[in-house]
C-alpha cells in the first residue's frame, strides 16, 4: 500500500505521464514491481495506460471532486446551518449526491432532548425515502432509484408516484418525507445551488412529526431557503 502511494504521489511534479522505469527510479524499486503497482492501480481507475506510458485515471479525479466539492460546500453552509439550527431548535443536516445514493456530511444537533439525531454524519441513505433525496433529485443532482425500498408504510414505491412527488418539489421549492425513512421522522429540505445555479447539495431539518407539524413544515423551509 505505501508504494502504491508513493508511485501516485511520484506524479504530483507536473509530470503528467510517466513510463515504468521512471516510477521505478522515482518510489527506489525495481521495474518489476513497479509495473506490477501500476498494473494494480490502473485496474483500479487510478492510473489509466497511454501507450507504455502512464497517467492518473478517473479514480483520481472522482475523488478529488468529492473532496473539494465537500469542502467548500461545508465551508460556505456552516453559517447557516447553525443559523437554521438556533431558529428552529431542531437537527439541520446538509447532504450531497454520492453515487445513486445521498450523503450526509454535516450536522448540527437538535436542542431538544427528544431528537431526530442518530449520527448522521457520514451516513449513506436511499433518496426516495428522504427529504434531501428528493431535492437532489428534483434538480437533477441525483439519478431517480431504479429499485424503490420500502421502509416504512408511508415510502414512496413506485416511479409514477415520485414523479409525480419530484414536479411537486420543483412547485414548491422544497421537499417533505412524513415517516418515509423511519415512522414519526419528519423532514424539509430545500436545494443548496452554487454560482451557476447548478443544485450541489440539500439543506435539511428533521425532527419528530409531534413538532414538525404540517403548519410548521412551510415555515421551516422558507428559514432554510432564507439561510
């Protein structure tokens, strides 16, 4: 692992393609080794083959996407999820698309004693049955699921019926899941867009349906469009 590391590193002085003798000379191992590395990274997607010749693959590339895009989408929504947070006292959450799934990459806990907080942090979940799901699919930030899991009585199952629930987000302007993920977990999300207008994340809050009422939902996402 450490020379697989070392021989992808051996590409960050501007050379952009590299041969096998020249990792070898570069990470100090015999030509060999280093043709077997670059054979392993590049059925990976890290290392892609021109000729004899190597360079980073798409691999590389995806991840590093994920990373910046994740920062800077967390450097610029702490303020307002924090903001979200204190006006509503309940758990904001922002997500992002990864894969066909949705990602949720920050948090900032309810004040309540009774929480919708189960770690959310890093965890994956299916968009259909969420509220950022839905944003993300609404703008055409996430593909819709080919397959539509039941979780609980109230998931959305077929593909007529998220359809028709994806044209109602864009209406609005902002998602709702009623105990769609878990009986009693209720959300509102709206879609968080960069400079071009291009829909990169969801901002959320979530919380029991004995407080996020139907009255309170509208008034929850106009706070989190506002933030």
């Amino acid at each position: 692992m450490d020379r697989a590391l070392e021989l992808l590193t051996s590409f960050e002085d501007g050379r952009a393609e590299l041969g096998v003798t020249e990792m070898a000379r570069a990470i100090g191992v015999h030509k060999s080794t280093a043709s077997r590395l670059a054979a392993t990274l590049e059925r990976a997607g890290f290392l892609a083959r021109v000729g004899e010749r190597y360079r980073l693959g798409t691999e590389i590339m995806r991840l590093g996407s994920v990373a910046l895009r994740n920062f800077d989408v967390l450097t610029a929504m702490r303020g307002a999820m924090e903001k979200v947070a204190q006006a509503t006292g309940e758990t904001v959450n922002l997500a992002v698309p990864e894969g066909e799934d949705v990602l949720n990459v920050a948090e900032v806990p309810s004040s309540y004693i009774l929480t919708s907080s189960t770690g959310w942090t890093g965890r994956r979940t299916r968009p259909h049955a969420t509220a950022n799901g839905k944003v993300l699919m609404a703008y055409d930030a996430l593909p819709v699921p080919k397959r539509l899991e039941r979780y609980t009585p109230a998931t959305i199952t077929t593909r007529k019926a998220l359809g028709e629930e994806l044209e109602t987000v864009r209406a609005r302007g902002y998602a709702v899941a009623v105990g769609e993920l878990e009986d009693a977990l209720v959300a509102v999300a709206t879609p968080v867009f960069d400079g071009a207008g291009t829909c990169v994340a969801a901002l959320s809050v979530s919380g029991p349906s004995s407080r996020l009422t139907p009255e309170r939902l509208e008034v929850v996402a106009r706070l989190c469009r506002d933030a």
